[in-house]
C-alpha cells in the first residue's frame, strides 16, 4: 500500500523475520518532502492500539530539518502526518514523545528560532487524536545577551491531569556551560515554573530522563560536570510545584566520567537509575542505583564484562509490578570494535543479580531501549482438555537497538520471559539495504504487537513485531512448508507462488548468518520445492526465509545428525 500525502510517501509491508517462534512483522516507513534523513526518535502507542511516531525529517530546502509526527492504525494504515517548522526555518528536531489518556499528543526537542548556531529553544508541542495543533510552546533559557545560547529539550513526561513536563539541557550565564532545565506547562501549554539546576563546579549539566510518581513528584537524572573529575550521575527530585526536594550525585571509583541515560519511578517514589561509570582498571561499566523517595541509596550495581574490561554502557532501565529491575545496553566482546547487547535483571529488594543475557546477533550489537510489560500470555499446557493454550499472565521483557551483519546495520529485537529465557529474535534489514537502527520500543498489555522505531538508512523506519500462539492465531496463509523437520541431512521445502515474482529462499544459522542460498530467480504462477542438503552443517536450529515482490515469510528448521 502506499499513499501520498503532498509530497510524503508512507509505506507499508506485511513480512516475516528470522525469530525463535514465528513472527509476524510489519514494516512502516516515512520518507519526508525533502527525501533526505528522516530519523524517528520516539514511539508510543495509545490504548485502542494507536501508534504514534516522531523525530526529524528534512523538508523543502526552505524548511530544512523538521518535526514530523505520524499516526498510523492498529493494523498499520497510515492516519496523519504532522509536521512543525519553526520560525527560524532552520532545524527543528524533535526528541521524545508521550500521549495522555485521552489521546492528546505530545511532542519535545528544540527548535533554533533564528538561522544561527545558538538559537535553539525548547519547543513542546501538543496535537489532539486528529492531529491538529492544540498549542506550541517555546522555551528560551536565555539569560544573556552577547553571546550564543542553546537549550535542548530531551525528554518529556505527562500526568492524569494533562500537566507537561519537560527536562534537558540550558546554557547558563557561568562560561557558557548547560544546566538543567525542567519546565511544567499546564495542559493549555502555559509556563507554570521553570527550575535550573547548575552544579557546584558550575560546569556543564545535562538531563537526559523524567519521570513522575504516583503523586507528581518530578524526577531527573542525567550529567553533571566537576571541575577536573568529569561528569556524575545527577539524580533531582523537585515537588509538585517546583520545589527541589533533593539532589544525589554519584561518582565512580575512577573519579571520571559517569552519565546516567535513563530513570524510572515506580509509585512509591523509588527511582531506579542506570547508565554509564568509570571503574578504572574496568574501563566504563553499567551502574545502576536505586534511591528511595528521600534520595537515600537503596542498592548499586556495576557491571563489567571480565575480562575484557572494556566499553560496557547501559543505555536503558525498566521496572515490573513487583519492582525487579531491567537495563540493557551494550557490552565489548572480544572482537575489535564489537559489542554484544547485555540484559540483566536485579531484585529489586535487595539489587542481587537475578539473571543476565549477553546477545551476540552479529559483528557488533547495541542495545537502545527496553521495556518490560505484565500481560497475557499463553501457557500452552492444555490444562482446559483440549490441547489449546490456556491464558495466563506473566512478565515479558523487549530489548531493540542495532545490529552490524556484513556492510551495514539491521533492527535487531530479542523477547526475554521472567526468567530470562529467550522466547524471540528478530533481525530486520530495511527496505533501503542500509543503516538501520531502533532506537525506541513501544508495548501495551492489551496489544500483541511490540513496536520499535528508529532508522531505515534515510526514512523513518518502524517495525511492529506479532508473536504468534502455538495455534499461530494471527497469520496468513503460509507461502511454504517444509518436511521433514527435524531433519537429516535433507528437507524439502515447498512452495506456492500465487503470481509471477523474483523468489529468493535462503538459509541462516542461529545468528542470522546466511549459510546457503537455495533459489533466486523469476518463477510464474504454480507450485514448487526444492532441496536442502545439510550434509556440511553442524547440527542446531536454522532458519529458512522466502522472499518474493508481494511477500516473505521465515520458518525454522532443526538439523540433528
């Protein structure tokens, strides 16, 4: 399907992708006016499954760099697109979304309201359902005048009552460094307070998270400069109203760098903190701390990879309904310039080590963002008598980010159990055959499909994974089958071609290597099959993926000699 709006193309594909259990994948693109870079920085979805996008997307040359915001259906049908340019007709570019209850749209970044380096504004924006704009808020940190200053708004947050806040990065008035910048708007986009949090060095200071607990209480964490030692977690609380209520540093072992990415709040006003600290001999390590509601520290964690000790970051942190805590991001292997996505779970009584998975999907791996959901789930024991999976509920963990495979980089997802048990990966490369990373995954417990946004090489790229029950609810009509399998050291894959088309079916291994290439030509309408000869393999699971011009579809295979 495609459809045009102005000069916009929005695409859509119903395809499959390598995976443990079946998946089913679908695939939406964006592609501005300007067919240049089109990056989606955040994702989110409502409760009626709603899936709402954002991020920078290059306009006519007039324009340059834009705010783009798209809504598509449940099944993928493009809705809206929406797009902000701000006065300055320079670059606006848009960093997180977040949506309220009622479906209103919010959308933060920064925008330069002139055509100069240093003119960059907070700008918030909200839309209702429809997409039209309720109101734009611009926020200039300002605070003086014969010199440049910037303010870049990085994330956002929205309570029950529609209240908005947003928390970044301002340059101060002391030598041109950043403080942090959080602002509340009132639900018309109306400035409530403002509060800047300047370190004691008067160095550069950068929030990078927000999040709320149960009674308004404002959280953010991020980088806070000292003279001569680098940066430290900085983890403020304020009130309500505005009032700080406490702020807690952290500083590494190293006295060096320590930048914390990502908090949440759970509704006690615990607040689980991960990122990114220097250990010394250990190089950068994950470290994730958890405070109580009056900042003290409950429990810390690092993580290195010994013996390596090398690059280990943590790029995001989750909680589940019984306060364990998630963060992922991405850890040096033993190759040059490779890394492996790192999850781990930590109790959240005591922050033990609850389990930990190091996911090696190709030459290099990094992990974005995670998110852990409390949903319904399918047990597959037949306790009903009749063989049918049986509803049940259980905690299910979604880590995205980046895979390197060959020349370029692909969508790389893994679906994590309670118990660290690997249900799911799926390795996308987008339709460009480029550079492709998620940096955002979007879940709700009421909705089967997991999406994740990012990049297809210079589009938009979204992929909403489906994973199917042992029924296979939710499908199409397979293109193929194959028997036997398991198998040795032969299977037969057959095939129905239902038009003429290009047919490719090739073979990867567990890792998403290709290990054989058994068709790739132009076939006519009718029904085929070829052989597979594993005689050369070693024995293990493989997977088979057809690709034609209208579909694909990918099917595992277990080889045991």
């Amino acid at each position: 399907m495609k459809k045009i709006i102005t000069t916009t193309a929005i695409m859509l594909m119903i395809i499959s992708s390598i995976s443990f259990g079946q998946l089913v994948t679908r695939v939406l693109t964006y592609n501005g006016p300007g067919s240049q870079i089109d990056k989606c920085t955040g994702i989110t979805q409502d409760n009626f499954g709603y899936v709402y996008a954002t991020g920078v997307s290059w306009g006519s040359n007039s324009t340059k760099e834009d705010y783009a915001t798209i809504k598509f259906g449940e099944d993928g049908d493009f809705i809206w697109a929406v797009r902000y340019d701000g006065p300055g007709h320079n670059i606006d570019n848009a960093t997180a979304i977040t949506i309220d209850n009622a479906g209103n749209v919010y959308v933060t970044g920064w925008s330069r309201s002139g055509s100069d380096y240093g003119s960059e504004d907070y700008c918030t924006i909200k839309y209702n359902n429809n997409g039209q704009q309720l109101w734009a808020a611009r926020y200039d940190g300002a605070v003086g005048n014969d010199c440049y200053y910037y303010d870049y708004a990085n994330a956002i947050f929205v309570d029950n009552s529609g209240n908005v806040y947003v928390t970044g990065e301002s340059w101060g008035n002391d030598e041109l460094n950043g403080d942090y910048l959080t602002v509340k708007y009132n639900s018309s986009g109306v400035v409530q307070w403002a509060k800047r949090y300047n370190g004691p060095s008067s160095k550069n200071d950068k929030a990078l998270s927000i999040g709320l607990d149960a009674m308004n209480n404002i959280y953010v964490t991020g980088a806070s400069e000292q003279q001569g030692k680098g940066y430290d977690y900085l983890t403020v609380k304020y009130s309500t109203n505005g009032s700080q209520q406490w702020a807690t540093r952290y500083d590494g072992p190293a006295y060096l760098n320590d930048i914390a990415n990502e908090l949440k709040v759970d509704g006690l006003g615990n607040v689980y903190v991960t990122g990114s600290s220097h250990g010394g001999t250990t190089k950068l390590d994950y470290v994730t701390i958890k405070y109580n509601n009056t900042g003290q520290q409950q429990w810390l964690q690092r993580y290195t990879n010994s013996p390596i000790n090398d690059t280990d970051i943590a790029t995001g942190v989750d909680i589940d309904v019984y306060g364990n805590t998630y963060v992922t991001g991405y850890s040096k292997s033993s190759g040059a310039a490779s890394y492996d996505y790192v999850t781990i779970k930590y109790k959240g009584a005591d922050g033990s080590q609850m389990w930990l998975n190091r996911a090696d999907g190709g030459l290099s791996d990094k992990a974005w963002d995670i998110k852990v959901i409390y949903k319904t789930c399918a047990s597959g024991n037949g306790s009903n008598g009749g063989g049918e999976d049986v509803p049940c509920w259980d905690v299910f963990v979604y880590v995205s980010g980046e895979s390197k495979l060959g020349s370029g980089n692909d969508f790389l997802s893994y679906g994590y159990g309670e118990n660290g048990n690997q249900r799911w990966f799926n390795r996308f490369n987008g339709p460009q055959n480029g550079n492709d990373a998620a940096y955002s995954i979007s879940v709700r417990a009421n909705f089967p499909v997991i999406y994740a946004g990012g990049v297809f090489a210079n589009d938009y790229g979204i992929i909403g994974i489906t994973e199917l029950t042992r029924n296979g609810s939710g499908n199409q009509k397979g293109l193929s089958n194959n028997y036997p399998n398991p198998f040795n050291p032969s299977t037969n894959i057959s095939y129905n071609i239902s038009k003429e088309t290009i047919v490719k079916i090739s073979v990867f291994d567990i890792l998403g290597r290709n290990v054989a290439n058994l068709v790739d030509e132009k076939k006519p309408e009718g029904s085929y099959s070829v052989t597979f000869d594993a005689s050369e393999l070693n024995s293990g699971v493989y997977f088979y993926r057809i690709d034609t011009d209208y579909a694909s579809e990918t099917k595992k295979i277990v080889l045991i000699k």
